[in-house]
C-alpha cells in the first residue's frame, strides 16, 4: 500500500525534497554492498545492436553477459517496450537486480517529429519549443526510453559546422531561453513522471567553436569568451535541472573536453554545484588517445574519471581499467563511489528501482504511435518555424484557385528528408509522412492543378530532367521551386565546405527562371546556405528548413497564407563561404567600415561587402509591422534602478501576423572590447491588422554584466545605447548613461 502510494506521488508531482533524502539513504545503502567491479559496471554505457549512432564495436554476446554481470550501467539506442523489456530482464539477473537506464538521441520529436532544432529556433516561440519536448517525452517514454541525449545548447557562428541544425544557433541569450525551454519540455513535472525523460545538455563544452566548422576539430578559445558565449546556456539548464551533460569531442586549449577539470570539476561540479551525471560521448574517452592527450587505454581512463566524466559510453575503457586503476592506488575509490552515486541516483529518482519496466508499456507504446493530436501540433510548430526572407510584390500567399501551380525540385515528393538528421526513432514512419506535394495538392481548390518534375538530384550532376522542368513550369502561372541540401548533408560529421545549393540545383534554377513566370524559392536545409543569385534574382523566398512528419501540411498552411510566417533567423546568413564566421555581436575593431561599401584601410574584404546576406533575427511577414518612437522611463539612471523601455507596435497590413520585437544593447567602453550589440530581450506578439499595443521591456543592472580579462563578472558605469527593432540590423537607437 505504502509503495504503491510512494509511485502515486512521484508519478504526479515527481520528485520532493524528502523523497530525495530517502532516495539519499538508499543509494548509501545500495553503494555499501557493490564490490568495486559492480560500482564501475555503473558507470558503463554501451550501445545496442541494431542501430548505431555512433562506430560501434560491441560485441553483442559479451554485453549481454556482461549486463547479467551487474557490470553495465546504461544502454543506448535500445528502443521500444518489448526491447527495454527484454534488457531490463537481463540487468534483473544480476547480483543486486540494478535496473538499466535507456538513453537515446530524441532530438527533435520522436515517433513525430517535429522541424530541426534549428528552424525550431526560428520560430522564437519558447512555448512551442518546450511543448514540442513535452510531446517527444510522453512518446519516448512510452517506448522505454529514460533518457534524451538532448538539448545540445552549443552556440555556433559556422554554418560549415553540420551539426548547426540540432542546435539553436548563434546568440547565448536566445540559445539559453530555448535551452532551459527544452528542459522544463523534457522532464515535464519532474523525473519520476511516467511521462518524463531525463534530459542531457550537451555537448560540454565548446563543440560548437570547432576551428574552421570541420566536426570534432579543436577549439581554441580564451577563457573569457568560453565564459561569456559558450557556458551560459549550460549554466543555466544547469540551475533548471537537467538531470545530466554530456562532454563534447573537441579539445578546449589543448585539453579535450571529456578530462577537462577546469570544466568538469571546476566549474560544473564545484562552483555550479551540479549533483547530476556526466557521460562520455561516443568513444570520447579512449578517443584521447588519439587527440595524443593519453598514452593508452588506461591512462585516458584515469584522466576521465579524475576530471569527473562519470559514465563511458562505449569508449570500453572504464570496465577494462578503472578496477585495476583503484588496486594500484591510481585512482582513489571516492571518485569511483561518486561517479555510481549520481547514477544510481538518477535511476532511483526515475522509480526505477521500484518498477524497472514502468516506461516499457505496450499500451502507452501504441497510443503514442501515429498520435493526431501530436500531429496536429507539428503542423503548427512546423508553419512557424518557416522564415520568409522575400516577398516582392506581395507574391506570398498563392491563391488555392491559381490555375495552375508547377512544384519544381528534388524535394517535392521527398519522405524521409522531411524528418531531418537525428530522427532515430521514425523506423516505419515514411509513410506518415506528408510531402510537400500531398501538402500543397489537399489545399489546392479541385479545379486547380498541380504539376510537378524533379528536374534534378539533391547532389549529382544529372541534367537530363531539366527539359521536362522546363516544359512544366511553362505550362504553370506560378513555380514554387524546392531546393537545397538532403537531410543527410547537415548533422553529425556533415561539415561542409561549399554552402550552395548542392550538385545543379542552382543551374536548374536559372532555367525555370528563364521562362519569366513568377517564382517562390522554398529553401530546405538544416543550415544556413549560400544563395546569392537567388535571394537577388528569385521574387520570393521562404526558408523550410527540415519540418519533421507534417512537413507538406505545414508549407502549404504558409504557402496559402492559412498560417502568416513569423520566423526570424537564429544565425547570421552570410553572402559567401569567405565571409564566415559571421555574426551579429562582433567587436567593432579598432578599425570599423564606415558602411558596407567601405574598403579604405578598414577591416573588410576587397571583393565583399561587409553586411551579411540576411542579418540575425530577419524574417518578413505577409502584414506590415510598424514601430512607434522607443520611450525610456530615464535616460541617466543610478545603481540598481530599472530602465522601462516602451515601444508601441501597429500591425498596418492586411493581414493578422506574429512580431518578434527584439531588444538589443551596446555597452559603449569597458574594461574588456564588447560586441557592438547583445540581445537582451524579445517578445513575440500577435496582433490582427489594425491593431497596436504597447510593448515594454525592463533592463537592470544584472543585464549589464559581462566577464573581464580576470573572469570577474559584473558591470560597469558608462554609457550604453538601448536598440530595438524588427531585427538585429534595423534597429532605432537611444542612449543612456547608468552609473553604481
Ligand atoms: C554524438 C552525440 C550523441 C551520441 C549518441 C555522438 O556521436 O556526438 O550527440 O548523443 O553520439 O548517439
């Protein structure tokens, strides 16, 4: 009665402070019979045997033996009720029956999937964002699965970097709303709800900076920018709860991330007082090796554990060294005992020692497979991540009675690319998918047509169907073209070094155009491309991204102006590969152009203009936003007043639409060079046309803050400009003067 009164509660409320104390006292206990080998079973995680995100070599008979042995902690991609079922039997036959925890990659929605996180981004709808993580928990979790290797809060300025797309893109301040978003989505009502899976915020630390955008590539960086850019959104998940991190592959000033004791125990563990877990990533361990940081096996295993990586995910180093590590009096056992302490931890908040199947349940399962209602939302989520970059004469919305409508490209009647990388979970999904040829053609009125030709491959150089393109689009009155990159060209190891369109999609593109009818560009890609000729020569252009399961009924809401785009980008997008890094909270240098234009002994290039293709936070809409006069409460304020900033906002178009109002600041001088702007704030509002409202924004000094050359953080007196705008370009500006 008691026990099942004990899972009432942490069903519905999670956890409490006085079960965690008893959750205390048992794992003590628990840790109090282990022998060495059962406490670094603990802290090894392999991955399972039909799906491998990673360069697998396990060796499925040894694990399974091994798992009976009480000497595996966690398995990866191990999906679905029947199969956590059948592991969790095997960890069961172990000694002291620890149950097994299931991690696996729920990146961006999971049975549904939802658009990449980085078109999610665009959308800057935090409420959508942590209900999109709400609904791939309860499915995750209803297939067995206890953890997500997700968020990846890692902020990147290079869009060669492929893994861009899981990520939230370039500012810290929008990177770590989002990321504490997707916790709060992630563990719901806390771990220990049935519908909650334990987040990881990763990958620590840095991994977003990698030299060149080349994957895995090192990172050199001062301590203050890792600080000031990078940390941030982890400390704040952090302080939110996730409940574990994940270190990155990179090196960090010669340092790789995973033995890194200035992050890990410095940092996460001592001054952040973090009580989670830390894992490895995929090999990360033994990989030191390699990076030439340690001599073998053993020795990356000793500089792990001591710098405060907790668990192994199949690096197969912790079994094999740790034991004999400790023996030899190289290792002291307390680091051993804390490593077990945080996982056993996690696994008794997560009930599992009271039920260890509570999350492997056939029914669930079933419920969550195909779910309308969640489709439902990805259509929504899907329509406002899109970013609509041009419109020129108001081409955008199509009317559902155009008489003839050509969808030209090799993304038309795509399926699987719909989901995106990182979409483990879609198995047998393909054909839930909605095309962007189904999408448009449902909302076509019946006396319409729709056309379509492919006209070319993702990615070769195959011209032959360009005739027939041609001859459709002649026969349409409008085009809609789908170009870009195939969801297997951004993600994990999917660095580029070309950011155009790939293989003769651009050629293919110049021939449609050719036929003088009107054309709308939809760009899919799980990054920011290189489309000069196009965003100069093609009317209309809306940026798809990759939008998960509803893809076509969502392009097709914004085709038809069902939904009104409100998209904003969440990185720079720059004119040419040269120009990056690009980004909009740079320095100012000691020699800044003028304008664009300029080249006089400024710093700029020769051969390019200085400005990017589309800044960061660009994004049309199919109304007119117009903005009043910003008003200040003060313009000379003292210590720890609050500056009020006011702005009034009038939709004057002819449509109802969403606005994301952003504000910026610039702090003049300080003792450290800052950046010539730094988002501070942004509120997505929706008015009907014709409406206005008053938009207020608050700014104290904590805002102010930044670290200096000593790491001190705090702020200093002087003048500072406040922006606010539609953008991070088109900004209108006020000074102020704040003194402490
Ligand atoms: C990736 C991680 C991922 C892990 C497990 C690694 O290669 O870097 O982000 O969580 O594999 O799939």
């Amino acid at each position: 009665m008691k026990k099942r009164y004990l899972l009432l509660l942490l069903s519905v409320f999670g956890i409490s402070a006085s079960a965690q104390k008893s959750i205390d006292q048992r794992v003590s206990e628990l840790l109090s019979k282990m022998t060495l080998e059962e406490k670094v079973g603990q802290l090894v995680q392999y991955s399972g045997f039909e799906y491998a995100t990673g360069p697998q070599n396990s060796n499925s008979a040894t694990v399974l033996d091994e798992i009976k042995k009480g000497k595996v902690g966690s398995m990866l991609n191990v999906m679905g009720a029947e199969e956590t079922r059948s592991f969790q039997k095997l960890a069961l036959q172990s000694r002291l029956k620890i149950p097994l925890l299931f991690g696996q990659d729920v990146i961006h929605g999971y049975r549904t999937t939802f658009p990449v996180n980085l078109g999610q981004a665009a959308s800057w709808d935090l409420g959508l964002i942590e209900k999109s993580e709400r609904i791939a928990a309860t499915e995750a979790s209803a297939y067995g699965i206890h953890w997500t290797f997700a968020p990846m809060v890692d902020i990147a300025r290079d869009p060669r970097w492929g893994r861009v797309m899981e990520g939230s893109g370039e500012d810290t301040y929008l990177g770590t709303q989002i990321g504490v978003a997707r916790i709060k989505g992630f563990q719901g009502k806390g771990l220990g709800s049935l519908d909650a899976v334990m987040a990881c915020a990763k990958h620590f630390a840095a991994y977003g900076a990698a030299v060149g955008g080349r994957d895995y590539n090192s990172v050199d960086m001062s301590l203050r920018q890792l600080n000031e850019t990078y940390l941030p959104p982890f400390k704040a998940v952090a302080e939110a709860g996730a409940a574990t991190f994940m270190n990155s592959f990179n090196d960090i000033n010669g340092i790789p991330a995973t033995a890194n004791k200035y992050i890990l125990r410095n940092l996460l563990k001592d001054q952040w007082n973090y009580k989670g877990f830390v894992v490895s990533d995929w090999g990360s361990i033994g990989e030191m090796i390699a990076h030439g940081y340690a001599k073998d096996k053993t020795e990356a295993a000793e500089k792990a554990i001591l710098a405060g990586s907790d668990m192994d995910m199949e690096s197969h180093v912790y079994m094999t060294e740790l034991p004999k590590l400790v023996k030899e009096g190289k290792v002291d056992v307390k680091f051993i005992d804390d490593a077990a302490r945080r996982i056993l931890t996690k696994k008794f908040e997560m009930g599992l020692f009271d039920d260890p199947f509570r999350f492997s349940n056939e029914k669930r399962q079933k419920e969550q497979l195909n779910n309308q209602e969640n489709r439902k939302f990805g259509r929504e989520f899907g329509s406002k991540s899109m970013v609509l970059l041009k419109n020129q004469n108001n081409i955008l919305p199509l009317s559902k009675s155009t008489k003839t409508i050509a969808l030209i490209g090799p993304f038309g009647k795509e399926t699987t690319a719909n989901h995106g990388f990182w979409s483990v979970a879609f198995k047998d999904d393909n054909q839930r998918i909605i095309t962007q040829f189904d999408g448009i053609k449902n909302q076509l009125d019946k006396h319409s047509t729709l056309l379509y030709a492919k006209g070319c491959n993702a990615d070769d150089q195959d011209r032959s169907m360009f005739a027939e393109a041609v001859e459709t689009a002649k026969k349409a009155d409008v085009v809609i073209m789908t170009l870009g990159e195939g969801h297997a060209m951004s993600g994990e190891a999917k660095s580029r070094s070309n950011l155009h369109f790939s293989g003769v999609q651009e050629e293919l593109l110049k021939e449609i155009a050719k036929t003088g009818k009107p054309i709308v560009l939809m760009v899919n890609a799980g990054r920011p491309l290189v489309f000069d000729w196009a965003a100069d020569n093609i009317p209309a252009i809306v940026y798809t991204w990759w939008l998960g399961t509803e893809a076509g009924n969502s392009i097709a809401d914004v085709l038809f102006g069902t939904v009104n785009p409100a998209g904003k980008l969440p990185m720079t997008f720059p004119r040419t590969e040269g120009q990056i890094p690009v980004y909009y909270n740079h320095y100012n240098t000691g020699r800044p152009a003028k304008n664009p234009t300029d080249r006089n002994y400024v710093s700029a290039y020769i051969d390019l203009d200085n400005t990017p293709k589309f800044p960061f936070g660009y994004g049309l809409s199919y109304t007119q936003f117009k903005y009043s006069d910003m008003t200040l409460n003060s313009s000379d304020l003292k210590g720890n007043q609050t500056l009020n900033i006011s702005v009034n906002l009038s939709n004057t178009g002819s449509y109802d639409g969403e606005e994301v109002v952003q504000l910026y600041i610039r702090d003049l001088f300080g003792k450290v060079v800052r950046p010539v702007k730094e988002l501070k704030g942004f509120q997505k509002i929706f008015l009907k046309k014709g409406e206005s409202r008053n938009i207020n924004f608050k700014l104290t000094p904590e805002d102010l803050k930044f670290f200096d050359d000593e790491l001190n953080y705090d702020w200093e007196s002087g003048e500072f400009d406040i922006m606010i705008g539609t953008n991070s370009q088109d900004v209108q500006t006020k000074r102020i003067n704040w003194v402490k």
